[in-house]
C-alpha cells in the first residue's frame, strides 16, 4: 500500500480494508520517513512500514514475514518512533499504576520488538484473545490507549 494515491489516500485505503476483513494483512511501501505517517499508517491496521529503496530480496522477507503475524519496520524507524513517543510520553508522564505481572511484562517487551497478536500467542502457547485481555490489562495499567503508546511507555520505563 503506497500512502500517496490518487482518489484515496493509503491510510484511508488501509483503514477502509480492515474494517471490510481485519485478517487481511496490508503493508505500506512507501517513500515518506515521517514518524506520523508510520504512527497514522499503524494505528489504521498496517502490519508494517516499509520504504520503497529496499532490496527486492529484503521487500520479500518483509512480505512474507508480515503473511506471518510479524510487524515489520526498518530498525532506524522502529528507534525513530519509538524515541519520538517516548518524548511525548516524558513531557506527560503518568506514574505506573499496578505494576505489571511477569506475563505482561514478558507481552509488553514482544510488543516492543513488532511482534502481533497471533505471533505472541503462538510463541507464549496462548490463544489470541488471551493476549488481547493481557494487552487490555496493560494498557490500563499504563494508562495509554494504543499499542504504540504502550511500547513507548516500555522503552521509557526499561521494560
């Protein structure tokens, strides 16, 4: 999915085709480095950000590695966006509230390394939706409302 598209933008185009089927896998090939394209870009259901000068070889292993449940994001981008909502979150910062059980910390650090829903519950041996309560739990606890908030949260926590 390309951001830039006549008619409709790829953001909305992205958002349009998970809400129509949220298994469907979409990920952005695209040109813009901008931290709020990649945070818009994931917040509407992209399962990666990838930037059009990569090598055809790594464009593959992108692909096929998202086909499999892993979030991918070149490791200079993923520091980027991190650092950026780690600022944000500094300038606001919210004391932890509960502290996170071992498990959530343990699905948390996953989180922080791109890893989806389904891929955590097949490495942890747990059923989706039980990530999904875990990842409910850890979201209040943190006080955040998105997965990238979380993740930023972690990094600045040391998590």
């Amino acid at each position: 999915m390309d951001l830039n598209m006549p008619e409709m933008g790829g953001i909305a185009a992205t958002r349009a085709i998970k809400e129509e089927n949220p298994d469907r896998v979409v990920l952005a090939l695209t040109v813009s480095e901008a931290e709020e394209d990649i945070v818009e870009m994931v917040a509407a259901g992209a399962s990666g950000y990838v930037l059009k000068d990569v090598d055809p070889v790594s464009l593959a292993r992108s692909i096929q590695e998202a086909h499999a449940g892993q979030f991918q994001l070149d490791d200079a981008l993923t520091r980027r966006v991190i650092m950026r909502l780690a600022s944000t979150l500094k300038r606001s910062h919210r004391p932890l509230g509960e502290p996170l059980t071992e498990r959530e910390t343990q699905i948390l650090r996953m989180v922080v390394q791109g890893t989806s829903n389904k891929a955590i519950a097949t490495r942890l041996g747990l059923g989706e939706g039980t990530i999904k309560s875990h990842l409910r739990n850890i979201y209040r606890k943190l006080q955040v409302r998105t997965r990238a908030e979380a993740a930023a949260h972690a990094v600045q926590l040391d998590i």
